[in-house]
DNA sequence: TCCTGTACTGAATCAAGAC
DNA sequence: TGTCTTGATTCAGTACAGG
C-alpha cells in the first residue's frame, strides 16, 4: 500500500489487509478507544522437541516469529507502538500480549515511548504443555500489559463494577486464571490442522473488552489473525479493525466473525469433576458463552425473573447485583444462594445455573 | 570503599556494608553459584494513598527508591547486572524479582547482558493488598526472573525432582502461589514499625534456593535487606553473602541470621534426579548374574521378544544392538528407553528390567 | 446412555556425557 | 572441538471407538 493513501473515514469492522505499520499510519489520528495487540513472540527454537511418548510437537515455526536479533524486534516493536500511539484517542488504552521471550521488551518499549501501565495481568493457564524434559518450570502463564496513554491523561476507561460483579463482589486480581484455546473453539484449517499457531481463547478477549471499553466503542487490532478480538468485540457490541497479512487468516476470520451473529448455545453437558472444586465466580459462564449476555434466568416455580448482564450481573425489576444478592432482594431475604435459586430454560426445561458452574469446574480442573 | 581494595577470600556468611556494584567489583570472578537479587522498584508514587476508611497507607517513600527517570534506572540496572556477571561461575544462575514498575526494564537488560531466561515466575500472593480507589485491577502478584549466564551454558542446577515432590508429584508450575510477609515473620523496629518496607517470605526464598542451589553453594544477594535470602539459605544449608548500605537493615538481618538454625545436613536431601543416579550398562545385569545370557524380554503386551547375549546386546529376529537400539527398532521409532520398554518373566509375570537395575544400584550403594 | 481405554495436542528459547 | 551413545521425560483436556 503506498504512503500516501490514507483512509477517509474509520474502517469500522473491517478487516484491513498489509502491513500493521503502514496500514495505522493511514488511519486518522486520534480515531481508536483501544488497541489490543498480540505480536510475534520472538521464539527461537532449535531443533524438534518430542513427548515422552515420541510423538512430535507442532511448535511455532511460521516466519512472522523470525527476527535476527533483539535490536531488530526492538525496532520493530518501536515503531508498531509509534504507529499505535499516533491513533489512539488521549483517553485510549493499550493492551499487549507476551511471554518471557518478548514481555520484556515490549513492556520496556511502552514505557519508552510514553504509555502508562495501570497493571501487568498474569494469563494462569490451567492446561499449559509441560516441560517434556524435566529441566525447568512448567511455562504455564502468559503476561498482558495494560497501559493508558500516558501518566497525565487521567480518564480512561475501566469499569471497575462490572469486574468486581464478574469476580463475584470481589475486586478483580491481577491473575486471571483461564483455559487455553481448544475443542471447538479452535479454529481449524481444511486439512484439519490448527488454523493458527496461536489463537488466544474469547473468555481472554471478553475479561479485556468488558473491563476497558464500553459498547460502540473502536478496538484495533494490529496483529488480528484469525480474529478473537473480532469475534468477542462483535459479541459484545464493539467495534473492531483488524490488520493482518495473511490471506488464509483474513479468510478465516471473515467466516468466523460472520457466524458469530447467530450465536448457538453450546453443548451443556456436565461432566462432575472428583477434585476438589474451585471457586467459579458467575461471571466466568458469561465469559466462556455459556451463558448469554441476556439471557433470562427464575426462580424454580418461574414466579420471578431476572436477566445476565456482560459482566455477570443480574437485573431484576427494581434491582441490581450479584446472583445472590438479587436472590436474596427478590425473596425479602438476607442472603441466598444464587446458584442453586436461579435457573435457566434449556428445552424447554429449568435447570439450575449451578449445572453450568460444575461444566466449567470440570474444564478447569483444579487449577 | 577505594577501587583497589579486593577480597583475598570469598567473605562466606558474611554481610559486607557498602554500595553492592563496589563491593562485587572487588570480589573474585567466577566465584558464585547464585545471585539473588531484590533491586529498587523504582515505584512512582505521588501523594498519599489512604484507605476507604481514611487511615494511611504506609509506602515505600525511602530514597533508596528514587530515580530521576528511567534512563538513570537503566544504567543502574546495567551496572549491577554486569557485577553479578562477572563473580557468578559459569554454571551460576541469577533471579530477580520485581513489579511492573521496573521488572520489564530488569528483564531487558538481563537479556541484553547476555543472561538467557529460563522462566518468568509468578508469585501469586494470596492476601495482596487491594486497589483502594477502585482503578485498576488488584496488584496481585510480583514477577521473578531466573536466567543462566548464558544460551550456551547447558549446565546448570535445577533439581527437577525436588520442585516435583514440592507439588505432590506434579511438575512445578511458572506460578507460585504464597501468601506474603507477615504476622511474626515480618521484622519490626524499635517503635514497632516494619523493620524493611519490601520483606519478601521466607517460602519464596525457600523455593528459589531449594530449586537453583545445592548445599554448600554460594549465593549473593547485592540488596540484602534485612537478609531474608541469608536466613533461609542458612537454614538449607547454603553459603550467603550479603551486599548492604544501612545500618539499619544490617543491624536486623545480622540479629535475624543469628538465631536462624541450620537444618541437618540429612533433612537437606533432597530427591535426587535419575540422571544423578550413578550409571548402570545393561551388561552389568548379566554380568552379575541376574540375567542370564538366552534370557527373553518382552515388550508389555508380549507382541515382541528378544534375547539377552553374554555381552548385553540383545537379538530380535532381524537386528542386534543396546536394548534402546532394539526397542526403537521394534517400534519403528527413532528413539526408545530400552529400561522401561523391555520387561522379563518371573513368577509367570513381566516386570520392567528397571527393576533389576535399580537392584544393583541399591547394592552398589551399600559397597 | 454410560463408562473405559486409546490417541492426540497445546506460543517451547526443552540433554548430557563419553570418546 | 564435534560426533556418537546413552537414556530421561508429560499435564489437562478433547475426541473417538468399543463394550
């Protein structure tokens, strides 16, 4: 794309093919409520690695990882975040994804370059691969990095209520503790194979977009792939630009995004864990589309109703809060256990949220 | 402290008063196993912090943690990473442990200096300190690098097995989950205020020297403190030396190290890898007799046989070789642990020739 | 329908020692 | 120094076949 084309209006829910550089400095300055950016790691691998079993591992081989040194990501790390900065509004934010192989980096570029960080965010992966050859700590996290504009720019967006509601009345920590991206989630190409080395699971995208934008408004996403940030912005009513090179990504997440309107209940069926359980905040079901935005829950004898809020918060007619807190307004009581009070329709049939809580129990594992 | 003056010896268990870059200046090159290092954050607080309920936040406000700006903060950075460079071994390893205020700058210049990462670790703190205002997510955790000397060095200590019985028989996850430093750990001063601002728990310094150290070995820590890294690696049994400015801190870390008590040398076992196991060749088993030479082994499901020469090799029916080599083969594979795939017959039941080899470890050991 | 066993997989800077 | 041999090493989850 030459230098000199620039866009005359925002590309809202577009996805724009070319240089993620080249492709923001034709964008209008001052255009984007957010950009969430998920660079090239910057591995460097050597050799095969095989499971104890001999089985091979598909690691991440793709050129787009390749760069001959650490100046070299560096100066391209330099001026990807120039590019985003320029179009950010002053009130934006940026969101950056990484490992120790590139974090660092990244997170010293931001600074550089003006950015504030309001938190550093541990990504807690309750199925990481493990450590085949015994000889270190199992890699079983990975970082984001949120930062405003810069230092003086005091309003920003974070809806501190709606994380607190999704954590259950408890502030939202600094470690999220989610599943990778597998199962049917995980796009997969013609062949078979995964679509993409390294697409990111929604519930990831769904904590970010809730937390720090509101609805309509713009998240660009520099390094889009196979479209996560599509998806779950176009889920929960943001608007997105996506830059990516590749046509067999772009394709990908056209189809994706595309069906993501007519958004199908998922298979609900429970499988009981025997470990010990860990706690699942109500929000997690609504992060993990097990439970619409939406969605109508009642009481066993459907006497009274109440709908789920984004962030896990139930409205009923004249009041708002957590599923027990609700619970309890509704009956006059002090307290009440939501998740066994409230129930949803599935065939025509009420069960009883607490069902959903044991799937995503189940999933999780311990953790 | 004059540039000339050098260590004649390396000052084991001891604390040395003095600016840390100076003071490893002086000491021998190559001379330690592990660096263990607490640096200033390089915190940027304006004003007071108070709590809901007005009362006031006790912060680091100490000039030791001020810097005129990040430049500054990475040329201290850069200075002291190149002392620890230098007196660390070749097979040494470094940590260091920071926030995000500062561990992005750390991590880049490690990288730069030419350590090479072995995991980011996460420490998880269980009862963090919440976000009062309500404008960020709850800083929850702190990060810790550890990093060897360099890509090439492929020798290092990391007790594998001792990390694994640590989390019942699991490998040892990036993330660490402990609470922080408080109640009759937390050092007090005169008045009853916090003697040290930044104490870390004793369990976080437990885990890094119980993993990255053995017994015996030296480690560093160029900002003391009030000596936590001292006082646990007395009680296991490892050699510190402790770089420290105040007075203060030194006064304290001294009276705690003091009272510390060293476990017995036989507590400090730890378990001990296979590959630390002295060697057994398989010849050995039919040398001493407790296979016979014509014995069969069979792989678990008795699909394949093959039988034991006088020299070790085994015969299938179309090749010879070590008992790997004849696993692979039989398996169409490229590799194979010959110890575990082959098994013998004995009371009408197979059992796995590990068996016998660790029979004649457990003799070679009592020799 | 439910349970069991087998096969496969995920951003991975993944070996060490003898000769 | 490089080459070759030895032999150490995995967790949570999904998918599917078979009983």
């Amino acid at each position: 794309m030459g230098r000199s084309r620039q866009f005359s209006r925002i590309p809202a829910n577009e996805i724009l093919q070319g240089d993620c550089i080249e492709l923001m400095n034709a964008l209008p300055e001052k255009s984007v409520d957010l950009v969430f950016a998920d660079p090239p790691y910057n591995l460097q691998l050597q050799g095969d690695l095989t499971r104890p079993d001999q089985s091979k591992v598909n690691g991440v081989t793709d050129a787009w990882d390749q760069f001959a040194s650490f100046e070299t990501y560096d100066r391209f790390t330099r001026e990807w975040l120039a590019a985003a900065r320029r179009i950010l509004k002053d009130t934006g934010a940026i969101w950056v994804i990484g490992s120790y192989h590139n974090i660092f980096r990244v997170g010293a570029s931001l600074q550089d370059a003006g950015f504030w960080v309001m938190n550093d965010i541990v990504w807690r992966k309750t199925n990481p691969m493990p450590n085949f050859r015994g000889t270190r700590f199992t890699n079983a996290h990975e970082t984001l990095i949120w930062a405003t504009k810069s230092a003086d720019q005091k309003k920003y967006t974070f809806n501190y209520d709606a994380m607190k509601a999704l954590n259950e009345d408890l502030q939202m920590r600094s470690d999220w503790v989610l599943p990778i991206c597998t199962g049917a989630e995980r796009l997969k190409d013609e062949t078979g194979d995964k679509a993409h080395p390294t697409q990111k699971p929604e519930s990831l995208l769904h904590r970010v977009l809730l937390a720090t934008t509101n609805p309509g408004d713009i998240v660009l996403d520099p390094f889009f792939g196979t479209g996560t940030t599509g998806a779950v912005a176009k889920k929960l009513g943001r608007n997105f630009i996506g830059l990516e090179r590749e046509d067999k990504y772009i394709k990908a997440a056209k189809a994706r995004i595309k069906a993501v309107q007519s958004s199908k209940a998922e298979d609900l069926k429970v499988t009981q864990s025997k470990r010990q359980e860990p706690r699942v905040p109500f929000g997690m079901l609504v992060e993990r589309g097990l439970l619409e935005p939406g969605t109508v829950l009642y009481d066993p004898r459907r006497s009274v109703a109440a709908k789920v809020r984004a962030d896990g918060s139930l409205v009923c007619k004249d009041a708002t809060g957590s599923i027990h807190k609700i619970g309890a307004h509704v009956q006059g009581l002090e307290a009440c256990n939501g998740w066994t009070f409230w129930h949803f329709k599935t065939d025509g049939k009420l069960k009883p949220i607490d069902l959903l809580r044991q799937k995503v129990r189940a999933e999780m594992g311990t953790a």
